[in-house]
C-alpha cells in the first residue's frame, strides 16, 4: 500500500500515486459525509468497487432511505482528435478507461482530490459534499494548460437503493431546466420518483443518452454478492479549455416533494459558491478539532516516536508521528464521520452511524461508540442528543436495537443496547458533569431497564432466582455476536452470557452508588450482592483460568475461549477478585489478541475460522469464530492497564498494542478510518465495513487511557 504522508496545510492525506499497480491503488478507498447519513466514496485509483460507492449517495430521510444518485464520471481531454481519458472503471476482462496512470497523488483534507498529468494540461479533480444537503460539487481545476484542449465529461447516474444494484431496464428520463444557468434534472419515469439535479453553468451540455453496461465491483464479488450493474447516462458536458480555469459541476439529490426544478435556476454554481463551500467545510472541521483540544488537556503518548522504538514496522509507517498532537485531532476527525442527524416526529437529533458504507445507526454501536467518539472529543451536546432520543424511543424497559432502515420504526432485538446506554448515560454525567439532563431524562429510563430486567421483559429477558440474566432461546441471537444465515444460529448464546452479566453487574452498582434520586437502595445493595457472588461461581472456570462465555438453560456451559469476558474486567466495576481478573487479561492477550484487535474465537478451538470471505454463508459463519473486531481493543487495553495498576510499565506495553490500528488509520482499508473488521488468520487484511464507528470510539479512548 501507498505511503501516506500528514503534511502541514490542513491535508489529512496524501499519497503518492505515481507507479503503482491498479490493485494497490484500489485497495484504499475514502470517504467524505455530510452530518446526514449522505456520504461520497470511492478508491484512490477513482475506480469504484463497490455498489456502495458513488459521488453522492443521499439520504432522503436522514440518516436512512440512502439513494445512490451519482455513480461517477467519465472524463475526457481532447486535443487534435486525440482523446486523453483519466478516468478508471472496470469491467469484465479490463479497465476502460484506464486513467489511473495519469494520476500523481491522491489527497484528502475536507474534501478528497486528484492530481493528474497528460501531455497538455494538469489539472485537480476535486470532490466535496455540502453539509447538511444532499449535494455533491466536483471541480476540476485546470492549473496548467500548455495547449487548448475540449474538456468532455459524461455523468453516470443511479437514481438506486444503495443497496441494490441498477439494470438497464430501468426507465430513466431527463430534461433540461431553465436556461444555461439552469440545470439538467434526472429521475425515474415513475410517480413520487427522486429527482438528481446536475449543473455546469461553464459547460454546455449535448444530450446523448446511453446504457453502460456490467460496470465489475470487485469488492461485492469478493463478498459473494451481485457484483455487476449498468449505468445511465442523459449526455455530457463539454467545454473547451485555453487558460487555468476551474469548471464546477453540482449535483442535487431532493425527494419529489421538494420540486428542486424550480430552483434550477438559482441553485449556486461557481467559484465564489466553491469558495463559501470550502470556509464552512474547514469551520466545522476547526471546530471539530477545537473541541477536542478542549478536552485533550496534557495527554502525553507514552512512546514519543514509535519509528526508533519498534524498527521492524519503520519501513510502512514511516510519516505517522505518533507524538504530533494533530494525530488525536485525526482520530476527532475520524470520529466526525458518524455523527449525524436523525429526523423524528419531534424534529432533528443527534444519532450515530454504526458503520460505512451500509450501517444505519444501532443502539447497542452507539452506545459503546458514544464515550470515544463525542465524550472524549468534548461533544457534550451531541452526546447528549442521542442518549435523551434514544431513551425516548424506549419500550417495555428496553432501548432500540436499530430503527429501520426505511422507516422510524424501532427494533428491540437485544439484550446489551439498554445496558451499554446505562453504562454511557453515566459516563456523559461524569464527562459534562450535566445533572439536570441525567436526572430528568436518563435515570428514569435507567430505572425503567433495571427494573424490566429485573421483572421480565421482551425475548425471555429476565432476572434468574440467582439475580443473573438470561435471554432468549434457540431462535433468537440477542448478543453482539449475532450471525444468522439460512436459519443457522453461528454463535448461539442464548441463557447467561458473561458479558451481558458483567454489564448487569457494572448498572447495578452504578445505580447503587449515586448519591440521589435513588429510593430502594437496599434492592441494588442487596442485588449486587447476589450478582457477584452468581457470576463467580457460574461463569469462573478454575480449570481453565478463565470465564465461561454461556450458561444455558439446561445448565450446559460453552466455556469456549472468547473475548466477552473482557468487559468482566475492563467496565468499571468488576464482578472479579483481583486474581481473577488478571488471569481473565492473561488469557485473552495469550491467545485472542492481535495486531488489530481481538479474535473472536480461540485459534485452538475446532470452530475456528481464520478468514472472513466467500458467499455471505461462509462470510457469517466466521463472522464471531475467529474474526478479528478492532473495538475490542478498547476493553482489553484498559483491562490490561487496570490489573497492571496503570503503571508506567504497562502504559508503554498498552500503547504498543495499539500501534498497528493508528497505522491502519492513515495506511491500508479506508483511509482515515478503521475498518469494522479484520481476518484472524495474518496477513490480517481488513474486511466489512471500512469505516466503522466503535472501532475509531475505542481506539480513541485506548489512546486516552495510554496517554492520560
């Protein structure tokens, strides 16, 4: 992979592109978003590879109902009859075009941008997405024009689910609006159809409609998924090139109801609209940054420069400083990408996506993600958003699962979301200090989760005569390792599983020990009490020194070697003696800890699986037996420091465990994030997701705990 560069002009990336092969150019991808769920995405060689990908994939109800409105571009430079393509696009048996070798460096700050070079001119294509509206703008700043040349650029459109795939039988349709400072507007020829409109005022658009036809996403084929589309085009665009200029392309995703035709002629446009665009794109990444340093205080990493520390991985890693204070401010960043909007009954709130580019948000992703992304990046507000709409969708004591993708409809289909938000709800009044708003509008609905588990709540969710929980049953997967295929439970866990009983424990006796508010303490003394003494006795394996996963209903244990039984450890009351908890840590970083995360699985065990690919059966079934979650890393390392006292010792030793995930920040997946996933078996390469939320939220507070 690329070696990628932090330079001092408010570049996040840069990579040089010049010479390498088209594989490694594919291999890394971006992304930009928007605040609403609408993102733009691709790989540095401008080549999609996935049908997730795409200029402008908006979300008509923010942050779901996501449309893949505009695929890509094809761009062309033509000078003397002789046309020059940069652009890339795969199909069947090749590239065609094939313009990745023009390309000189790929960047990224708060927009992402290519640097090409042909015979006559150089020029920078450039992409940003509007805050807050589903707009894409291109520009294409010719910086060096050596010769006059035609400059011709055809639009690819979508108009999709973004989940799904285009055929040409689709009925698509177009029109031109207005004069030429109007614009193109595209949409299906259905009723109630979304509409994309398009608009160069500097070009002059030619109408040509044409099929594409079996567009390959490499990415989706590897996944065992529908991997081939066709894409229409309405025409191009063409203008002829004398001098440096900068032509602006704009495209507008709005629901029917919105009627963007009429603005077709007022929609901004042009150098001065690019130049707005980009002040309020580096004022909401300043504030971003602001923010963080506000909270940053005197964090000091313990390993100043990890290049003269650990030589073997200086080759790859050579430009990550790790005691430059911009890396915090990047990981801010990173964690910027899933902070979004959600519209309700009650208006706009705060949610967080749980990962690009197919998540929408998920209770038990939040939660978990909430402490790293917006605590520790002093986004109080924000935080405090998604906990109060969250704990107003709450039913029967439970809070969401996930809201439907399609739909505000709300889905309650686990166990640990209401115990993660407890444990979050806690942390935001320890981090804001914010007592009016936990004791008005959270620790009702905490009470509410304590007392519904207590008593019995949906999927068998109840309190067991020894004050343990047990959940569900053969045919439901209520813990985060959820798999599911073709009626096949992959990791059933149904009855006592040991993290769903540490976070029992960690919400009783954060309950326990307010000083307010709470009338029945001798119900949570006396609870604890009796969850410590069943957890020890249940889920501790003297043989094994280490915790059982599951209890079932019949009494069986599946005392497999798995990493739930961190969080025994790492959350901030444990229901272990010292001993046991150091034996718990010893365990899990002899045998699951790797690189970029924790295993899911024991390598020693039978059902090990050591890559995640194939068809979506085989991608599941290794999903939680032995694929690597980087999120975990968050908990081990701060059970690490925990039985090791926070010494200085272990910080050092902790700081190198997360060594590995900051140079996966800026190096391999997708660029300035980190992926959802990795293989257990090396060489590790990432997989699913390749931006996910918890995996950046608890790289951030493992980097907080190192460096505190």
């Amino acid at each position: 992979m690329s070696t990628l560069q932090q330079v001092d002009d408010g570049t996040i990336l840069s990579v040089p592109t010049a010479g390498r092969s088209i594989e490694d150019l594919l291999a890394g991808e971006w992304l930009l978003t928007n605040g609403r769920g609408s993102y733009a995405s691709s790989t540095i060689a401008g080549c999609n590879t996935r049908a997730y990908h795409g200029i402008l994939i908006g979300s008509l109800r923010p942050p779901t109902s996501r449309v893949m409105a505009l695929s890509n571009c094809l761009e062309m430079i033509i000078s003397n009859g002789r046309i020059c393509n940069i652009s890339t696009f795969e199909f069947a048996d090749n590239f065609a075009p094939a313009g990745y070798g023009l390309l000189k460096r790929f960047r990224r700050d708060i927009g992402v941008h290519y640097d090409y070079e042909t015979e006559n001119v150089e020029l920078t294509k450039s992409v940003y997405l509007v805050r807050n509206t589903d707009t894409a703008v291109i520009v294409y700043d010719f910086t060096c024009v050596r010769e006059p040349v035609e400059f011709v650029f055809r639009p690819f459109v979508g108009l999709r689910d973004f989940h799904t795939l285009q055929k040409s039988y689709a009925t698509m349709s177009s029109r031109w609006i207005g004069t030429q400072n109007g614009g193109l507007l595209v949409r299906y020829e259905t009723p109630g159809s979304c509409e994309l409109l398009l608009k160069c005022p500097s070009a002059t658009f030619v109408k040509d409609k044409q099929w594409w036809f079996n567009f390959v996403y490499r990415k989706d084929k590897e996944r065992g998924r529908p991997f081939n589309e066709d894409l229409w085009t309405p025409g191009f665009f063409k203008c002829r090139i004398d001098s440096p200029a900068g032509i602006v392309l704009t495209a507008r995703l709005a629901d029917c109801t919105e009627r963007i035709a009429k603005k077709a002629e007022t929609e901004p446009c042009d150098s001065a609209f690019v130049d707005k665009l980009k002040k309020e794109l580096w004022r909401h990444q300043e504030s971003v940054k602001r923010k963080a340093r506000a909270v940053k205080h005197d964090l000091q990493f313990p390993i100043a420069d990890f290049r003269l520390k650990t030589p073997p991985m200086a080759s790859h890693r050579e430009n990550l400083d790790t005691g430059n204070s911009r890396l915090f401010e990047t990981l801010c960043l990173a964690a910027d990408a899933f902070v979004t909007e959600r519209q309700t009954q009650t208006g706009r709130r705060t949610t967080i996506l749980a990962g690009y580019p197919w998540f929408a948000d998920w209770g038990r992703d939040a939660f978990i993600s909430l402490p790293g992304l917006l605590l520790a990046t002093g986004r109080f507000e924000e935080a405090k958003s998604v906990l109060t709409t969250f704990a107003a969708a709450a039913d029967m004591g439970m809070i969401p699962n996930f809201f439907d993708d399609r739909s505000e409809t709300a889905h309650f289909n686990s166990v640990d979301a209401s115990l993660w938000f407890i444990n979050a709800a806690f942390q935001y009044l320890n981090a804001s200090g914010d007592l009016d708003t936990f004791t008005k509008q959270l620790l009702p609905t905490i009470q509410w989760i304590v007392d519904s588990y207590q008593r019995g709540t949906r999927f068998g969710i109840r309190a067991d005569d020894d004050g343990l929980i047990t959940a569900g049953d053969e045919r439901t997967q209520l813990t985060w390792m959820d798999s599911k295929c073709d009626g096949v439970a992959f990791t059933p866990r149904f009855g006592k599983a040991v993290e769903i009983n540490a976070l029992w424990y960690n919400s009783l006796m954060l309950v326990k020990n307010l000083e307010f508010g709470i009338e029945n303490l001798e119900f949570y003394e006396s609870m604890t009490d009796k969850v410590r003494a069943s957890f020890c006795e249940l889920f501790w394996n003297k043989d094994k020194g280490y915790l059982n996963d599951c209890i079932r209903e019949d009494g069986s244990v599946d005392d497999s070697l798995r990493p739930n039984q961190i969080f025994a450890v790492s959350l901030e009351f444990s229901p272990l003696p010292p001993e046991q908890q150091k034996s718990v840590v010893n365990a899990v970083q002899s045998r699951l800890l790797t690189p970029y995360g924790l295993r899911t699985l024991d390598p020693q065990s039978e059902d090990y699986k050591g890559r995640y690919e194939g068809s979506l059966y085989d991608r599941d079934s290794a999903y939680h037996q032995g694929t690597v979650w980087p999120y975990l890393m968050g908990a081990f390392v701060e059970g690490y420091l925990k039985v090791n006292e926070f010494s200085p010792e272990s910080r050092i030793k902790a700081t190198e465990f997360i060594l590995p995930l900051l140079g996966h920040l800026t190096e391999t997946g997708g660029l300035g994030s980190i992926s959802e996933i990795f293989d257990g078996d090396d060489p590790q390469k990432p997989k699913g997701c390749f931006a996910q939320a918890w995996s950046v939220a608890e790289l951030i507070r493992a980097y907080k705990l190192v460096s505190s």
